[in-house]
C-alpha cells in the first residue's frame, strides 16, 4: 500500500449533500463508551455536537474533532468522526494544523475550562485573532475534574475546592468578553440544560466561516457543589428571548458581563465581514487543500532557486 | 588545501554594514569558482558591540574557518586594537587612516591605510570606507576591477544611475590606491572556471525541505534558527509552502503536528530553549504516530545561554525529550551538502515509521555560509510516503469496514489513513490505546495490550536501523588516532588531520551523522581497529561519549572538548591530539580570538 493522495472530497452544495443517504445520530456513536459520571453535563455536548452534524448532513470521514487532556477532551473518542485526543492544552494548536493542512474539512476542537483558558490559554488568544476557520466547543464546568477537584481559570471567586480549602481569591477569567476582545467571529455561550439551544449553536458555529467559540456550561456534578444544574436552571435565559442583536458589539459586551442572578445563554456576537485564515492565505488561493497537492516542485522552480545563490 | 588559501576578516560594530562587503566578496570569489567559508562571530545587538567574520578561500574545498589570516579590514579602532596581534609576516591591514590609530605590527605585516577623506571627499556616510576598503582587497587578490564595478552596478542599480557612478567611483579610487601604495598578496586568486553556489545552512535546510515536499512550515522566531523561516516566509507563496509565524514553540509543534496528520509533509525549526518546549509534543506525535521534522538549531546553553555562539549542547535534550520512551529519528549533518540532504532522506523515513524525526545542527553549520557545488542542490529526490491508505483503492474490504489504525504488525508500522478519506475514519490518541485507537488508559487499563502497543511502536526502530547506512571510516585504517565527532565537526577535524599529518602524526575520522537509532555494531567494529582514539565535541560534558558509551560501551582515549562559544579552529584539535599523545585525557582549548 502506498498510495498517497485521499480522494474524498466533501459534498460541496447543499443539494449534493441531500442526496447522499442520511445519517441518524446512532451512525456516529463512537467506539469507546462515554465514562463520564453519571450526570455530567458533557453527556449533552456530546449529543448536542452529534445532533448538529446529522442535521448539517456532514459525513463522519467530512469533519475531524480535535481535544486536550480532560474529562471533556474524552469526546473524539466516543464520535465517530476523525478525532485527535492531543495534549493537554493544545487542541486548538493542532485543530489549526488540521483545518489549514485540509480547510475542506469541518474541524471541531472540544475540551475543558482548564485546557482551553488555563494551559492553552495562549493558543485560545491567537487561534482567535487568526480567525481559523474552526468551532471551538469548550465544557466549562468551572472546575478540575479529572485529578479530582481543583479551582479553575473559571471557578467563582470563593469556591472551596482541594486547592482552595479557604476559598478562592482569584478572579476568574470570562471567557465571552476574552473572546469578543482577541477579535472571534461568532461567540456564544450554551448550557447543557438545554440541548436543542445548544444544537442551533453548535450547527450556528460550525456553519460559520472562521473561529467560532461555544462556551458551554457543563455542570461536574462530582465535583462542584457551587454551579451545579439547579444554580443554572434558576439563573440562565436565551439572549435571543431578549431580542439582543449579535452585531452590535456594544451589547454583546454588556451581556457577556453579566452574571448573577440571572445569566444570559445564546448568540453573543457574530461577524461575517472578515474573512477566515485560510480566505486569506495566499497559497491557498488556488490549487485545493495543501494535504491533496502533490509533493516535489518543478525543475524550473528548482533551477530558479539555485540560481539565487550563484 | 590548494595552491592559494587565503582568509580575510572584516571587524567593526553592528551596524556598520560587515555583511555587504563580505557577501559581495564571497559572491565574487564563488563566480570564480573559488570554494569559501564563512563563519561570523557576532553577538546579540543591533547596533554596537563588535562582530567579526572571517571569510576563507581556496582552489580546493575549505574545510574550516582556519587558523591565520592573511587580510584583517578594520572597520573601527576596536578591530584594529582587539585583532592586529593576529595579524603574522605576510599579511595585510586596511583601515581608513582619518580615523583610526594602527597599532604595532608584527614584522612583515603591511600596514595598509587609505584616507576616506582623500579618496572620497564629496560621498556621505560611512559606509563608503567599506566599498574602498572591498576594492582595496580586491586589488591585493588580484582580482579585477571590473568584477566589483558589475556587482556594484546591479547593487545599486534600483537607486538611479547617480548613486551607481558614486559607488563605482569611490571603489576605483580604492583600487586605484591600493595598486600604487600596497604589495599585493604573492598568488593572484585564479578562476578555475567552475562557478559555484554560495549558501548557509540554514538556507540548505529549508531548501532540503522543499525538496523533500514540505507544505507547511511553522516556527517561532528564535537564533540561531531563524533563517529557515526566514527562507521559507520568502519562498513559500512561490512553491506552495504554508508559512506560519506561531505565538511560541509548543503552538509551533503542534501546530505541525495537526497538518502533518492531516497529509501534509510538516517541519519547523528552533533552538534548544523552543526545543525544550516541544519536548512534550514530540512524544505525542510518536504516541499518535504522526511523521513530523523537527530541526533543532543548536546555540550555547542553557536557558537563554549565548544566543549568537555555537554549541553541541542539545544532544541529550534530543535523546531524552519527552517522558517515556519513544521512537525517534535523530540526525546531525555534518557538512552543508548533507544540510540539504538528509531532509528528504529523514521526512521519507519519518513517513515510512510514523515517528517524529529531529535534524540537530548548530549555530557553526546553519549561519555558516559555505560555497556548494549547485549539483549538489539536487531536488530531484526520492519520495516515499509510507504505508497511506487511499480510498481510491478497494482497502476497505480489506478491512471489512473495520479498520484499525494502529493494527499490531511484525514491523510495528500500521498503515494510516489521512482525516477526510471515506471509510477509515478513526481517533488517535495520545493516551495508551489499543488497536483500534480506543484509549486502554482509563477505563480498564490492560497491562497486556499496553506492552504490546509499546513494543509494536519501538519495533519500528530496527526498521530504521536497517534503512541506514553505517558510518565509514575517513582516512587511513591504520592511523595513530582516530578522531571522533558528531555533526557540525567534520571539516575542522578533517583539516586537523591535514596539518596532523605534516607534522607526522597520522589520524583518520569517524564522523557520525545518524545518532538515533545508532550503528554500534559497525562503531565497535571501527573502535576495535583504532590504535587512539580521541573523541572531539563542541560541548562541556562529552554528550556523543557519553551517549556512546551508554549504548555500546565503548570508551574513548581521550576528549578534546570546547563550549566557550566559539568553533573549533584546526589548531587546537592539532594540539589536543598532542597533548592526549602524550597521556592528557581531556584537552579544552583557550580560544584565541576574543570577540
């Protein structure tokens, strides 16, 4: 075997794609069971995401997702799509790697609060400002779950957790704004509580050219007592029942800064006037995905450049 | 060496435009199809401090920077007073007189003043006195005018016909001078009529990766490594090469590591402190199996060390990067011929073994500028991707649909398949995972499928092993010593063994390239054959002695070792032979040049 060159292009219009046979959202059970906690509110990202791609009827080999390290960075192995469980931290680094290499394909990066605002909190900056063309899902459940309990980049301020007996006293970091700042193209924040909310966000991110960020809340109900579905449940309402416009950034950044008793979810801010990374990288302008091209360059070129030296 | 060898120097303060006249000179004497080398002794500043490039040229190849000099310009009184006592009978000193003082000379040194005032009273600036000063070399060569009147011309071509009539001008008034008050040099440097290519190696590295069919390519910008991005942010949108500038080294590695999954043939390059970030990542891509270049431009360390100086410090940073064991491809040129070389022979090994492969070069051989035959520069090379599944092709019912990314094999290479190829779709993971890339990691972690995942992975280095060819024995098999080195060394060592050998002390060179997985069968048998032998290293600890005693046993003679910064000159491994002749075990010698 060594034949190089993957031949599967995505379906490119829609009425191609409705021609192909349709998937239910049991095509893309993955092979591993989810070993979540009874209850976690990943559960209903994971079935959020496969919701949202059975209705963008995307075939499983179409789109990659791409994790960290932590509970939620479990997702690509229980999707069937492509997937990488990478590094903790450096979803976004590699999903940039992914969706420049092939931008025909549908990149999805997943993970946690602490892998995408704590340690990859650098790549979380930069993937935004170069509007990549991909949908970043974060699992926010403000806590570290996976060794057990410790304050997050998102745990509230006071939270009592096995680092922060006393509480903490550090602010934490909000994402919306963070976002909307570094320049993100489509910001929204879901909860798990509300599934088909989520799935229009998701489909709405995905759907979107360039970097998309989805915030969700995903209550650990293992280890914090503090954000748990009854606290969002009270608080959360759907900025769309409140008639926000996600272009006007004045709002959306007036809305990302609230946070008490009530708690917005939805479309913050979204931007269709600039393009993506890939739109605008000149040796993606003609010639298909960098990973279909074959290798080598001509004896031309190659003359050209010795040239140079001589 | 040939008939004529000859070294010049140029000193003076960063900023005072060194790099011009030593290109122009070193693309003159190219066209002659003159060999040369270049090495620059610089330090971290823009403007300021002092650097010091030494260019040497012959008929024949020029295997280091030398020992001698035979013409120092002095672009400031800080060259003249740091670097006249270098200066020996014979040589020559330009320096424009209106500003700076010489110093004693040795006996039969020629002082070589020109007044910038005098033979250019009308031009502005001061980098007038290094056109003069380049011409006044010039005509001390023997080499005609009229070679640096073309050169000049296209130079300044772009800023109108004014500024072209001004340089050549100021030029032939240097020419004219040093014809009427200078002794030219013995032997007028001749042209042997075969011209020649004028590269560094950093240009050599990311020309070998065009060559090898990189499509992306990332860095973050860090010395000595700069100049491959530099190289490929020039040249990519030409070839088709992704160039992206990454906000640190861990984004950089995975980064490649995310396009190189995807299909793409993926590289970057670093120093040792970036290095050291993509430690982690590096075994991700062994653990996930994806083919990946990592080129680490050695500098002096650690931490952020002496950022412009040489060293062969990051051997065992390679060896160990990462935390478990894992496989990996480790080669060190060891010439500007192999720096474009062994890019397209390790991205086919690395494609072949679904592992990481990690270039090791260093300050010396990548901001070294070097003449190379242009048949050299062959990018006519052999690809081999490896075992790539295409659905093209009827795999799938071969696989019944189930496919099995890291199905155990008797090489340990399971044939991949690139995201966006129908019926292969499947997860990898950098947690333990058994066949089908399920992670065995959590859940129920299974101690029998983790060794047998772990040894399929390691398996694949005798495959590597067996792809490479061991390394030879350069000179006489039955010399008194036997000189060992790894990578950049090659050329100063094997100059060594010339001047060793007018002196009556015989010495051949066992120069390793491919240091993971290592021949140590083939060293043994070569260690068996030597009378003496002396393990030479650009480092403090002995890095390849150690690392060679680790894997084979074996134990050198003696250790002539440097990691002051600077590159080994001929003279001082000539010396350290003697001095482990005579029963010193390890010889660290003073650098004399102090820059």
């Amino acid at each position: 075997m060594s034949v190089v060159v993957p031949s599967a292009h995505p379906a490119d219009s829609p009425q191609e794609r409705s021609a192909r046979p349709h998937l239910t959202v049991r095509d893309l059970k993955g092979k591993a069971e989810p070993d979540w906690c009874p209850g976690c509110g990943d559960f209903g990202v994971l079935n959020a995401l496969k919701q949202a791609i059975v209705e963008l009827e995307l075939y499983p080999h179409e789109v990659v997702t791409v994790s960290g390290i932590g509970c939620s960075s479990n997702l690509p192995g229980y999707i069937n799509t492509y997937g990488m469980h990478t590094l903790h931290g450096r979803a976004l680094a590699v999903a940039s790697g992914v969706a420049l290499a092939n931008h025909e394909l549908k990149v999805i990066a997943t993970g946690g609060d602490g892998d995408g605002y704590g340690i990859g909190g650098n790549h979380f900056m930069h993937s935004i400002r170069r509007n990549v063309d991909l949908t970043y899902i974060v699992m926010d459940n403000q806590i570290y779950g996976l060794t057990t309990g410790q304050v997050s980049p998102t745990s509230i301020k006071g939270m009592k957790t096995k680092s922060t007996p006393q509480g903490s006293v550090e602010n934490p970091i909000n994402p919306i704004p963070v976002a909307i700042a570094a320049g993100a193209t489509y910001v929204a924040r879901g909860y798990t509580g509300q599934i088909r909310h989520l799935v229009e966000l998701i489909k709405g991110g995905i759907t979107h050219k360039g970097f998309a960020l989805i915030d969700c809340f995903s209550p650990c109900v293992t280890f914090n007592r503090d954000n748990t579905h009854d606290f969002f449940k009270q608080r959360t309402y759907k900025l769309e029942d409140r008639g926000h416009d996600p272009s006007d950034f004045q709002a959306a950044m007036e809305q990302a800064y609230i946070w008490g008793d009530e708690i917005p979810i939805g479309l913050f801010w979204k931007r269709d006037d600039l393009p993506s990374l890939d739109q605008l990288e000149p040796v993606l302008a003609s010639g298909g995905a960098l990973a279909r091209r074959s290798l080598g360059i001509s004896p031309e070129l190659a003359q050209g450049l010795v040239r140079e030296l001589m | 060496m040939g008939k004529v060898d000859l070294a010049i120097a140029i000193g003076g303060a960063a900023g005072q435009g060194i790099a011009t006249p030593g290109n122009i000179l070193a693309r003159i004497l190219v066209r002659r199809g003159l060999h040369v080398n270049v090495y620059d002794a610089y330090q971290s500043i823009i403007r300021g401090g002092h650097i010091f490039l030494t260019l040497r040229t012959s008929d024949a190849p020029v295997l280091s920077h030398g020992d001698r000099l035979d013409l120092l310009i002095c672009l400031n009184q800080d060259t003249m007073d740091r670097h006249l006592k270098l200066m020996g009978a014979g040589s020559a000193i330009l320096f424009n007189g209106d500003r700076i003082k010489p110093g004693t000379a040795s006996p039969g040194a020629q002082l070589c003043p020109f007044s910038v005032k005098g033979l250019a009273p009308n031009v502005k600036g001061d980098l007038v006195q290094n056109t003069i000063a380049l011409a006044a070399g010039l005509q001390l060569m023997g080499v005609e005018f009229s070679i640096l009147e073309e050169i000049l011309t296209r130079q300044f071509r772009s800023k109108g016909e004014a500024v072209v009539k001004e340089n050549v001008g100021v030029a032939w008034a240097g020419y004219s001078h040093a014809a009427a008050h200078y002794t030219p040099f013995p032997f007028p440097l001749p042209d042997t009529g075969k011209p020649l290519a004028f590269i560094d190696g950093n240009t050599a590295l990311a020309m070998g990766g065009a060559a090898a069919g990189v499509r992306f390519y990332c860095a973050y910008p860090m010395s000595p490594s700069t100049g491959v991005l530099h190289w490929m942010a020039s040249h990519g949108r030409q070839l088709g090469i992704m160039v992206r500038q990454v906000e640190d080294e861990l984004g950089v590695i995975n980064m490649a590591i995310g396009a190189a999954h995807t299909g793409v043939r993926a590289m970057c390059a670093t120093s040792g402190g970036g290095f050291a970030l993509m430690t982690e990542a590096l075994g991700a891509a062994a653990m996930m199996e994806i083919p990946v270049v990592c080129i680490d431009v050695q500098r002096a360390g650690p931490a952020t060390g002496v950022p412009t100086k040489t060293e062969q410090g990051d051997l065992w940073q390679a060896l160990g990067a990462g935390q478990g064991d894992y496989p990996r491809i480790i080669v060190a040129p060891t010439s500007i011929e192999e720096c474009f070389s062994v890019v397209p022979k390790l991205f086919n090994l690395v494609d072949r073994f679904q592992c990481p492969g990690i270039i090791l070069s260093d300050l010396l051989l990548s901001e070294g500028r070097f003449s190379i035959d242009p048949a050299a520069l062959d990018f006519n090379v052999a690809i081999d991707r490896g075992e790539v599944i295409s659905s093209n092709g009827a795999a799938a019912d071969q696989h019944n649909g189930h496919y099995n990314r890291y199905e155990i094999t008797p090489s340990g290479i399971s044939p991949r398949a690139f995201p966006g190829t129908e019926g292969y779709v499947h997860v990898v993971a950098t947690d333990e995972h058994d066949e089908d890339g399920v992670l065995i990691s959590d859940e129920f972690t299974n101690p029998l499928k983790r060794q047998a995942m772990h040894e399929k992975r390691m398996r694949k280095m005798d495959g590597v092993l067996a792809r490479l060819d061991p390394p030879e024995l350069f000179g006489p098999a039955d010399a008194q010593v036997t000189l060992v080195g790894w990578g950049s060394t090659r050329g100063v060592i094997r100059e060594a063994i010339e001047h060793l050998a007018a002196e009556g002390i015989t010495a051949n060179n066992l120069q390793v390239q491919w240091i993971v997985p290592l021949h140590g069968d083939a060293i043994a048998a070569i260690f068996g054959r030597a009378r003496r032998t002396i393990m030479v290293e650009n480092n403090y600890s002995g890095q390849f002695a150690r690392y060679l005693r680790s894997e084979t046993g074996l134990v050198a003679d003696g250790h002539i070792r440097k990691y002051d910064g600077e590159p080994f000159m001929p003279h001082h491994i000539v010396e350290g032979v003697k001095k482990v002749l005579v029963g010193t075990l390890r010889y660290v010698p003073t650098h004399e040049i102090l820059v």
